[in-house]
C-alpha cells in the first residue's frame, strides 16, 4: 500500500529486518493491537510532522502530547498525582461495583433461559417479558452511572430538527411518507470506547464485537445481553459472509419489529480524535432501511478523552485521573434512503456521511485503518528506545 511504502521509505536506513508493516499484515493480521511495544525504526520529529499532516485524523492535541507521553508541565504532574492516589482509586472500585452489579443482574435474568442461536451467534436479546425489561433498564441505569463514575456527570444532547424549508428533507420525507417502522441501525462517528458506554445509556443497541468478547468474564455476558453480533477480523473465510448477513438481517428486524433490539455501528470502522470522519463502509447500509445518525464530541481542556493514538491502558489511567469529562451528543432526524440511494448502499453511506461532516462541523479525511497502523508505528519507532 502506499502508506506503507512511504513508512519504509523513512525508515529506508534501517535494517531490512525492522520493516514496520509488510502487505500481508494488514490484510490478514488486522485483529492485532495498533500501539505495539516493540522496538521498531526510529523516525525522526521532520519526518513525524509529514506523517500528522497526512493522518490528522489520528494526531492528539491535548496537553499530553503524543501518545499522551509528552513534557508535563510542573503543575499537571501534581494533577496528576494527587488524582492517581485519590480520584483513581475511588473510581475504580465504583466501576467494579458496578460491574459486577449488572452482571448479577443479568445472570439473574437469564437463569434458566436458553440463548438465541444463530450463524454461530449466541444471544439473549431476543428474550422478551420481564427478564428483558429488567436487563434493558438496569443497563441504560447503570451505564449512566458509570459515565458519571467516569466524570461525565452531565451530558449535552442536541437534535437537530428538520428543516422544512430544506427541499431535499421534504422530497424525501414525501417520498418515504409509506415507509413504517423506526430506523433499524444508529450510525454514529467512533471516538472513544466511550461511544459504547453512551449509546447503552440511551438505545441500549446491539454491536458488532470481536468473538474472544463473547468469551471475557463478565463483559461476555453483558455483550449476549445486548446482542452482539460477532466476529473474527483476521478471519478471510466465507464466515464473513455469515456475519454480513447477520447484521443486515438484524438491521432489517428492528426496522420491522419495536420490541427487536436496534443495532449500532461505527461504519468508519475505527477511531480518530473526533474532529474527522473517515470513509464509511457500506455494512450497515446493505439493509436498505432508514438509519438514525448520531454524532458524538467530547470537549477538553487537559485530556481528550479520544482514543486515537494512545495505549488502552496509558487512555483509562489518564481519563481516570480527569476530574470532569465532557461529551457532546447530536442526533439528527431520521435519514430515510430514496430508491437511488436504496440501489446503491455506497452512494448512500456517502451521503450520510456528508450530512453528519455537515451538521457536525467534521472534516472529512480520506484515511483509514491502514494509514492508522502507519501512523502508529511511526509513533513507536520514535518513543521506543532500542
């Protein structure tokens, strides 16, 4: 790929042995960690500059620098310290609690029950009456409160109200006035592993997760709660297919079915530092069914509570250690597709894409996952001291 290719070229003085990416990674390695803690070539701070040029969309701009390992001020690293031996350890015995508390109740709810199976799917969504009831609210509940635990203790929602004086809006709206049902996917832009937390809180959706999800102590249970559909990335074979097909039927359910649990999808299928939007994939798309776009902020002054460039661990410690977190959510009216858009799910994508840059203030950027795992491991070629 050409981003690698300029990756190598910086780093054309380095042994053969030390190329960073080789084409056969991305394609088939693309369920490993981006923030590796190998050694790898280093790359020079000119050459660093060119790369945040072309892969914005990833660069952090808080105070913590790349990486979130740059030069302190004095006064943040007192911040710092007093947060790590006071705020830190509250807030995580508060999330264990919380934690462990959903899980019971979910274990509770689904004692004797038999999970939905599917195309090698396993899921309690499915399960109705009060059991359902109870796992759907609990859960909205409690991840508020977590998010609460977590400093965001209040949260601004917009929505956006239809223009009626907006023709497009009105052709549309017309030419859909038949189509019944809610939207069957929200579509939002993926920021944090903090998305996840909020839209529990307010749609309580199914998500696409990593099959080792299904397998975690406790997550594994809540990720069956809310239906998670899974997969293998590095997987190649027909099983994708099988996981496609799954989405666009569950997609196509919630359309049709109120009491069938909506699903949620990050169609730039990674994340950035929330002032971009990368390429949307067409997955959820296929169903040609209305979507809800939804478009998430968070706003900062110290820490950006974006996970684009940073280790998972280096992310939860310094949000942990923020007194007040800020999110700001947006949520447009209902995208109906026309029948244009419904016999050609890119040009669709495209189009939400545009109107969510549009009424979010996003720049667009043409990078991807790829140009990501460039990016990163230019960033540890110059912080890893071989």
């Amino acid at each position: 790929m050409e981003s690698e290719s300029e990756l190598k070229d910086l780093n054309s003085k380095a042994p053969k042995s030390n190329t960073i990416l080789a084409d056969d990674d991305v394609s088939n390695k693309d369920d490993r960690p981006l923030l590796k803690s190998d050694c790898m070539a280093p790359v020079s701070s000119e050459d660093l500059q060119d790369l945040e040029k072309k892969y914005a969309a990833y660069v952090r701009h808080d105070v913590y620098g790349t990486m979130g390992r740059g030069e302190l001020p004095t006064k943040e690293k007192v911040l710092l310290a007093l947060a790590l031996v006071t705020l830190v350890p509250i807030r995580i015995v508060a999330a264990m609690i919380i934690l462990l508390l959903y899980y019971l109740i979910c274990r509770i709810c689904t004692l004797f029950s038999v999970p939905n199976r599917e195309e090698e799917q396993e899921d309690y969504a499915h399960m109705g009456g009060w059991r359902r009831a109870v796992i759907v609210q609990c859960g909205k509940a409690l991840s508020r409160l977590l998010l609460f635990v977590l400093g965001f203790y209040w949260i601004s929602e917009n929505y956006r109200i239809p223009d009626a004086d907006d023709k497009s809006n009105t052709e549309v709206n017309n030419s859909q006035s038949e189509e019944v049902g809610r939207p069957g996917v929200i579509i939002s832009n993926h920021v944090s592993y903090l998305d996840i937390l909020y839209n529990m809180s307010s749609y309580f959706p199914s998500f696409v997760a990593k099959r080792s999800v299904a397998k975690l102590p406790l997550v594994g249970l809540i990720s069956k709660c809310l239906g998670c559909v899974y997969v293998q990335r590095e997987s190649k074979s027909p099983d994708f297919k099988g996981v496609s097909a799954v989405v666009t039927e569950r997609i196509q359910e919630a359309h049709q079915n109120k009491s069938a649990p909506i699903m949620m999808l990050f169609p730039e299928g990674t994340t950035t530092n929330g002032d971009y939007l990368l390429p949307f994939k067409t997955g959820a798309f296929l169903a040609n069914v209305p979507v809800l776009p939804v478009i998430l902020r968070y706003h900062y002054q110290r820490f950006s509570p974006a996970w684009d460039s940073i280790s998972g661990v280096r992310h939860v410690i310094l949000l942990l250690c923020q007194f007040v977190n800020y999110m700001e959510v947006t949520r447009l009216p209902v995208y109906y597709p026309s029948q244009q858009e419904k016999d050609d799910p890119k040009l669709y994508a495209n189009n939400v894409r545009r109107l969510m840059a549009s009424e979010g203030n996003l720049i667009l950027s043409d990078v991807g996952l790829a140009e990501k795992r460039v990016y990163h491991a230019a960033l540890n070629g110059l912080f890893c001291q071989c």
